[in-house]
C-alpha cells in the first residue's frame, strides 16, 4: 500500500494529494477496500495498530451511532477496547484517533458524503502508514518465513493484506486510464520478433541482439511491473547494434525512448528516467540511434518505415489467425448470420415502435464501455475479491488469446445499442442461448459496456424487453465482478424500480435477481434505500391460506417466494431487519410459515433467524403464533430448514412465555431428538442454542431432566466445534444450579473436559464454563477434584482476558473456590501476582467487574496474611473510592469487602478517614435486602473504631440499626445490636465532653 501511495498517487509540492482523477479513482478504490476489510478479515480487523492513526476530521458526534458513546470531554469514543483498555476510536474535534480497521471499515461505511475526504485526510497525515499500522520491525521482517511471536505473525499477514491490497488496487487503476493507450504489448511483440530476425545472419546481422528485461509476461501482455505501467510503460528492452553502446530502451503507451539502464527487476526508480526524445517506433529509434542501422536499412528486403512495420505486423497476425483462429472465425460468421436471418423473421412476429424505441435509448445516453482492443490494462478480481463480504470471487486469469464467444458477445452488445426493438428483443434471445453463467461472458459483459444496456432496457416500457433484460441480468449475476459492477453502475436501483410493474414475471425475475446481487453490504443498503424492502414486502402478500392454493393464487404465490428469497438475501442487514419490521413483513411470513413446500419454508425460515436478532421482531414472532409452527417443522425431515427453525427458538426464547410455548408445543422433545444429529455441527450448534435457553425456565429443566439431556450433553464436551461448546456449556450452567446435577456431572466425568476449555481464547465459552465452574465449586467433593486439576490456576488468570464478561464471570467463580478449598489462604498466596490482578480491576469502569471482585476480596481477606497482603496495596483506599457508585449488586458485596478488611491493623479508621461511612448509611435506604443486611457487617466492624462512632451517630444510623436487631437472621440481629451498643458507649461521654466549659 506504501508503495502504491508512493508511486501512483500524485502529490503537490506542500505534500498534499492532488485533486486529478487519477487521485480520485485511488482514494475510492481505497475507500471501498476499507469498507469492507472487517467483514472480509474478521480477525485482522480487530489487530492494534503500532501507532494510531490521527487527522483532522470533518466527521461530529451525530455521524457515530451504536458501539459509540460521548465522553467527558464532549467526544466520542468507541465501546471496543484494545487489550490496553483504550478505546480504538477517539474523536475530540477535529482530531480523530484510530486504532484498528475495524474501526476505520465503520468509518467508511456511514452513510454521509464526508468518507472520500476522510480517506484524504488520513493519507495525507499518515505518510508512512505502513509503519504506523504494523511497526517499523515488522515492516522489515515481511520476507522472513518465520517470526518471533505470535504477535509479529498477525502483523505480518496484516501487512501482506495491505501490500496485496495495494497491487489489486494497482490493477483497477490501469484499467481505468488504459483508454488514453496508443499502443499495446501486441503491436511492440510483433515489432521485436520482426527485429530479432536481423540478428541471426551471423557477420552479417544488422543488430547483434534484441532481448526483453523480463522474461514474465502478465496477463494484459506486459511486462513491466504493475507500478510502471500505471505510468503505461509496457516492457523494456536491451539492444545491441554495431556501432553503438548498449541501448535500454523503454516501450511505453505514447511510444519507444532511451531510458537510464532499466534491468530486470529495477527497483531504482532514477533507472526508469527517459534520456532520449520519443519514437513512434523500434525502427525510428534505432535509425536515429544507429548510423550503420539507418544506412544498412536501405538495402533490407521489406522497408522498416513505420507503414511498412504495421503492414508486417499484420502479416504475422494474419499467419496466428490462419494457424489458431480459423475455426472460430467461422462460428463467428456463422452465429452472425443467424442474427441476421432472425432479424428477417422477426419483421412477420413483432409490431413494435421503432422510432420511439430509439428515442428512448438515445434518451438514456448509454454510454460505450473501452473496446477490449484498446485495453492493455490487467485485470484481476483479486481486487474485487477485497470489497466482497460473504464470498470469495473467482480469480480472473485473463491472456491475448480469448475464446470466440467473447468476441461473439461484444457483437451481441453492438445490436443492444445500435438496434430497434425487434433487433434488440431477438439479440436478447441470442444471448439466453449461451451459458452465462461461464466466466469468459462475464468478462465480455463488463468490457464491453453490456451490464449497463442490459439495465438501461428495463427502463422501457415493453414487457418482452424487460424479462429478456432481467433474464440476461439474473444469469449473469452469479459472478461476483459482475455483481459488484451492476452495483457501481446504477444497475440494482432500475432493478428495484421494476418491482412496481403490473406483470408478475417481471416482479419475480426482479426479486429472483435482487436476491444474487445482495450478497454484500453496499447492495443491501441500495435497495433499503431505495424503499426495496417495502416493495419485496408486498410481494409476500400472496394467498390468505398458503397452505390451500387455488389454481389463480398460484402465480402469485411463486412472485412472494422469489420476494422472500431476495429479502432472505438483505435481511443480513440490521438496518434492513428494521425496514422489514416496519413494512409490516413479520406478520406476512408468519402467514407463508404454514407452506408446504420446501423452497418457500426455508427462506422464511431463514429471514426470521435473521430478524429474530431485533426485539420487535422476537415479539411478533410470538405474538403471530409462530412458535408452534416452527416447532412443527422441526420434525421435517429436512436438516436446513431444522437448522434455522432451531435457531429462531434460540433466540427468541430469552422470552419467558416463549419457552413457555415452546415447552407446551412439545418442542422440547423436538429438540432433545436433534441432540442424536452428532454429524452435523450446524445443526449440533443451533439445537443445543435453544436447549440452552430453553432450559431457563425451571419448568423445562424438569423435562430435560426427564429426557436424560444432561448426560447426553455431557458426553458432547469432547471434539465438539465451539459454537456447538458454548451452548453445551451454557445449557449446564444451567442444570449445575440443581444440587443433584452437580453429581451427576462429576460422576459423568463431565469436570475434566469443563476444566480443560478454560485455557480457550473463545469469550462467550470461557464465561460458560466459568458459571459452570462456580455452580459446581460449591459441592465439596467437586470441589476437590477442581482443586486437583490446577483449575483455580487457570481461573484466576482469565482475570487477565480484557473482556468484562470474563473478567467479572471468572471472579464470581473464584469465590466459591476460594471458600471450599482446602488450605484457601495458602491456595490464594502460592499464586503469583494474584492479588495485583485483583487489586487491579478495582480501577475497572464495569459495576459487573467491580462487584464481581469485591466479593473476591470479601473472600481473600479471611485470611489475616493476606489481608495485610491486599492492605499493603491500598485496599482500603480503593474499596473507599467504591462507596459512591450506584448499583445493589455493587453495594451489596463492596460492603461486605469493607467488612472483611476491617480487622487488619488500623483498617477500621482507615476507612472512616476515606469517608465511606456517610454512604454506608444511605446503604441503609436500599430496598435490597442483602444490600442492608451486608451493610449492617460493614458498620458492626467499623464501630469498633471509636472516631466512626461519632460519624455514624452524626449520619443517624442508630435507628435503623435497631430495626434490624428484630432480624430473622442471627448475624445480623447480633451485629446491629453491638453496633448500637458500641455507638450509645462512646456518644454520651462524647456529649458530655462538648458541654463542659471552656478553659
């Protein structure tokens, strides 16, 4: 990438890019690069940068949605954290700092008209944007087949995807400006072998050799690298006469001059320097270059002037055709005269308008494509390959020696523009009878400006020409070049429109085609915004009862299916999920749920796992019934369309009365039968999801209890891919809440697998696991196999994961550890640096981390050893600084932490000193029981402390404090009665005190 902004990008004196259109093509293809890098590399995305990328932004806080929030000083910050807890993206107009591309693919795909400036912007201040991204280290280590860690390796298959980014992009742009090229790799191969056939006359040779730099020849027939021929060098050559020095010669679009010693592989750009003037010709140039050439080539059979030289060079032409071509050439002759006698039929078939028809496209100002003859450029789908979201393109090898139907399509083309609406029509049907779906008419279709006929047909008023058209478009678009081209060009808008047309066939092959071509992001959110989604919603609007479809119905209910297979495509879209709630599209397909046929219950299907990610939806879902018809088709014997209903009931049942009705549908044994399905993952992963969550509601635990699902799950935590893990795991968090299951999973031998995933990297599988440990650490016998297993070790360093869920999940499990190990205080101290990480995320921002940890230390500080340990690092201060934040969970265990330090030393004052204690008594107030009863320990301890007495009298806790002295509970009746105790002790001596005069 460095090297193409280096070498390609024009850039002014004041280190600014130019605004040229060679400049503004980059700045696109870059754009587009990037909006699509986190969909495309997942995990690269997330990569910190070496250094962040800053620049001064045109961008505000209105143009950052979700995943963003304001901060103190009035900016925005992302929710994503990079594993030193900073957030990746930090706008504090009218700087903004990026730390991955992740964060800068949200940036380029807002829909605002700022992005070109942004991507600007960011070049132009980021000169040695490789270096920032990936370090100066690792930027010289790229050729290295191995690298010191596992950090280096990432960065340095981020590099490799920066460095292939930056020749595909090379790529596009030599297609874009190939149309200013005069000559071509053609015309100078033909000239060199002329020329080399005057080197082999032994003495007697005018030239003593001509010879190439390079060996390879791309693709396009060049031979120069991709960066010198955006400049449209084509090749170099090294020639020697007899009378002269060596001459290095370049060969370059505008014509043939002496450059300063290009040799193969050059790198040294000064090499690449012209030092001659420029020749339309070899020949010119060698003439000027050699006397003995200019006077030796009077008396050379066959005159090398520049006429004569492109007389010869047809002759060799001529010679390949003859030897390659002939029978190509005759198909051509052939499949042209078949147009032409078609078009003498049609006259008797078809009564259209011609002149209006030729008004209308001239109207439309269809404008050529580049003629593959006047392209030299190379192309390539790797680039293509880079803006594709859900796919992987074909890579496309293109050479000088295409197939004859390429030709015959670009023929094709000429009567879509040139033709009435009679030629037009039967041209349509001349391209229906070629296999569109081969590569080589993609190819044709784009070079030659069809893609765009095709779509600007569609805007006639004639059903014929409109199928045709749609047909041609639907066939093709199973390219993904092609998608993406239809997109750039306006295409899918004209598609969208059609959807209004009164003819069925066109609304169904319009959706059929809308589904193909909304395989990535920018297409979905054409058709959102072209109010498509609406559109293809009516189309679900078919038959009152799809299951009873009359003989009339039946053609609009073939139109909704290719509607719901083109909203199945674009509901992979959030905000598209919304449009079609909205639409009122919910409802409809619950309406086409009750079809019998496969092709329409799968996308439907489909389209509601999708949609079920929305709460709205989720509601409709149950409000429309549903649930009971998933269900039902869980027992088709059709794996795909079990695969998604599954995974609407996981998702949705979240929802109490889901379960409920799921459970009261009979769908629990439904799922439970699934579980025998061991061969397929996707299945495994989407039944054992909504048996997870199924399993919330205590009532249909019962059942699986009944089912033996525990034990099957059990025997599921072995060679299990992890999205199939983490609801196995999350399913018997669930069932370790029962006494009896805890058992069962160590009889099982459920506890040694479960302890072994701990050392996993998956998030939502380690906070499974860790619940599931917690649930099991309370049984003693459990317990002590955990203890054996090392598994407090491996518990405790998840403290370290930056994930909150984590951290907070794996501390809730240590507590129960820490209370039920033998030898807990030896345990905890033998760990190294496990009291600085719980010291630590004290200075968390998550309430979950922070009360998750408090409890920790509630537990720790039994121990007097490591009480002085944890007070040593200011525990104390810590806890203090704690006691204003909201939140009972909080509340609750931070009270209970203060409890529990107080005994060490001066810990008791200490804390009245940091001023918990007038907190504390608002602790009181909480209407959480356990938050009043932990904050009763808490003010017993600090009691003791004669200076906290005074404040607690002073903060008019003694009142409530004797309420609790009525407790059920034993502890904290006895509590709350020393604490007024310890108080009514102190205050009268300290009332008296005060009275007596002064001295």
């Amino acid at each position: 990438m460095g090297t193409l902004l280096t070498r390609s990008a024009k850039w002014s004196s004041e280190d600014k890019l130019d605004f040229i259109p060679l400049n503004e093509l980059l700045l696109k293809e870059i754009m587009l690069y990037v909006a699509d890098f986190s969909s495309l590399h997942p995990e690269e995305s997330k990569i910190s940068f070496e250094e962040p990328l800053q620049w001064n932004t045109t961008l505000d806080s209105n143009d950052f949605e979700a995943d963003y929030e304001l901060n103190d000083s009035g900016g925005v910050e992302s929710k994503e954290k990079d594993e030193n807890g900073i957030p990746t993206l930090e706008l504090s107009p009218p700087t903004i700092s990026v730390r991955n591309f992740n964060q800068l693919a949200n940036i380029m795909n807002m829909e605002n008209d700022k992005r070109l400036d942004e991507v600007r912007a960011c070049i132009e201040e980021n000169r040695m944007i490789e270096v920032k991204i990936v370090g100066p280290t690792v930027a010289r280590m790229i050729d290295k087949e191995h690298s010191q860690d596992e950090e280096s390796e990432c960065k340095i298959q981020l590099l490799r995807l920066l460095q292939d980014m930056g020749k595909n992009i090379g790529r596009k742009l030599l297609k874009e400006i190939s149309e200013k090229f005069r000559l071509n790799p053609s015309f100078v191969d033909n000239e060199v072998e002329y020329l080399q056939g005057f080197c082999s006359l032994g003495e007697d040779s005018l030239l003593k050799s001509v010879q190439y730099t390079s060996d390879y020849q791309h693709p396009n027939g060049c031979r120069a690298p991709l960066w010198r021929q955006i400049e449209g060098e084509m090749c170099y050559l090294v020639i020697e006469t007899n009378d002269t020095e060596t001459l290095y010669i370049t060969c370059s679009s505008s014509g043939f001059f002496l450059n300063m010693g290009v040799k193969h592989d050059e790198e040294d750009e000064s090499a690449y320097g012209i030092t001659s003037d420029v020749f339309k010709s070899l020949v010119d140039l060698l003439k000027n270059k050699s006397q003995l050439f200019a006077e030796s080539s009077q008396d050379i059979q066959g005159p090398l002037s520049t006429p004569k030289l492109v007389d010869a060079q047809t002759q060799l032409s001529l010679k390949r055709i003859e030897r390659k071509s002939t029978p190509t050439e005759r198909e051509d002759e052939t499949k042209t005269s078949e147009i032409d006698e078609s078009q003498k039929e049609a006259k008797n078939v078809s009564h259209f308008s011609e002149s209006s028809y030729a008004d209308q496209l001239s109207s439309m100002k269809v404008k050529s494509q580049l003629q593959p003859g006047e392209v030299f450029s190379e192309t390539s789908s790797e680039s293509d390959q880079s803006y594709e979201e859900e796919e992987q393109p074909a890579r496309r090898q293109r050479n000088t020696d295409l197939p004859s139907e390429y030709w015959q399509i670009l023929k094709l083309v000429k009567y879509l523009r040139a033709g009435d609406q009679t030629a037009t029509l039967l041209t349509l049907y001349a391209l229906m009878d070629y296999d569109l779906t081969h590569e080589t008419y993609h190819w044709a279709m784009q070079d030659s400006g069809g893609l765009k006929v095709l779509t600007n047909i569609l805007h006639l008023d004639e059903v014929n020409l409109q199928l045709g058209s749609l047909q041609i478009i639907r066939d093709v678009s199973h390219n993904a070049q092609t998608r993406r081209a239809i997109v750039d060009n306006g295409g899918l808008r004209s598609i969208v429109n059609v959807l209004d047309s009164k003819n069925k066939d066109v609304k169904a092959l319009a959706a059929e085609t809308i589904a193909n071509l909304t395989s990535f992001r920018r297409a979905r959110r054409t058709v959102r915004k072209y109010n498509g989604i609406s559109k293809l919603v009516k189309l679900l609007d078919c038959a009152p009862d799809i299951a009873n479809v009359d003989a009339k119905q039946e053609k609009d209910v073939e139109v909704a299916r290719f509607g719901v297979l083109a909203l199945w495509s674009c509901s992979k879209s959030p905000k598209n999920k919304e449009a079609i709630h909205n639409a009122g599209g919910v409802p409809l397909l619950g309406r086409l749920l009750k079809s019998t046929q496969m092709n329409m219950l799968i996308p439907v299907v489909g389209i509601l796992q999708n949609c079920a990610d929305e709460e709205s939806c989720k509601d409709d879902i149950q409000t429309e019934g549903m649930i009971k018809d998933l269900v039902q088709n869980l027992s088709i014997d059709n794996d795909e369309l079990r695969i998604h209903c599954a995974n609407v009931i996981f998702k949705c049942a979240e929802n109490k009365r889901t379960r409920t009705l799921v459970n009261e549908s009979r769908g629990l044994q439904a799922l439970v039968s699934l579980l025998g399905k061991t061969e397929n993952k996707t299945l495994m992963a989407a039944a054992t999801g909504a048996i997870w969550k199924c399993s919330l509601s205590p009532e249909n635990l019962d059942v699986f209890q009944e089912q033996k699902v525990l034990e099957t799950l059990i025997t599921l935590l072995d060679n299990q891919p992890e999205d199939v893990l983490v609801n196995v795991v999350g399913a018997l968090a669930e069932f370790a809440q029962r006494p009896a299951n805890k058992i069962t999973i160590r009889k099982c031998g459920g506890l040694q697998p479960l302890v072994r995933l701990l050392i996993g990297r998956n998030e939502a599988l380690l906070v499974n696991v860790t619940r599931v440990v917690e649930a099991c650490a309370t049984d003693l016998d459990n317990m002590a196999i955990i203890q054996e297993l090392d598994a407090i070790r491996w518990v405790w360093s998840l403290l370290k994961n930056p994930n909150p869920d984590v951290q907070s999940s794996a501390a809730w499990a240590l507590c129960p550890c820490i209370e039920n190990a033998k030898e807990a205080g030896e345990m905890v101290s033998s760990l190294m640096g496990a009291m600085e990480l719980v010291i630590d995320l004290l200075k968390s921002s998550n309430d979950d981390v922070l009360a998750s940890i408090c409890a920790v230390i509630a537990k720790i500080a039994k121990d007097k050893y490591n009480l002085a340990v944890l007070t040593d690092y200011e525990v104390v201060s810590l806890l203090a600084k704690l006691t204003d934040r909201p939140g009972d969970l909080l509340r609750c265990h931070l009270a209970q932490a203060i409890a529990q330090c107080c005994p060490w030393r001066n810990n008791r004052a200490a804390f009245g000193e940091a001023g918990v204690l007038p907190h504390l008594a608002q602790y009181l107030k909480s209407q959480d029981t356990k938050v009043r009863h932990s904050t009763v320990m808490a003010l017993h301890q600090l009691s003791k402390e004669s200076n906290n007495c005074i404040i607690m009298h002073s903060e008019g806790v003694v009142k409530p404090l004797i309420h609790f002295m009525g407790c059920d509970d034993d502890k904290v009746r006895n509590a709350a009665a020393d604490c007024v105790r310890n108080i009514r002790l102190l205050f009268p001596n300290q009332s008296r005190a005060k009275k007596s005069p002064r001295m």
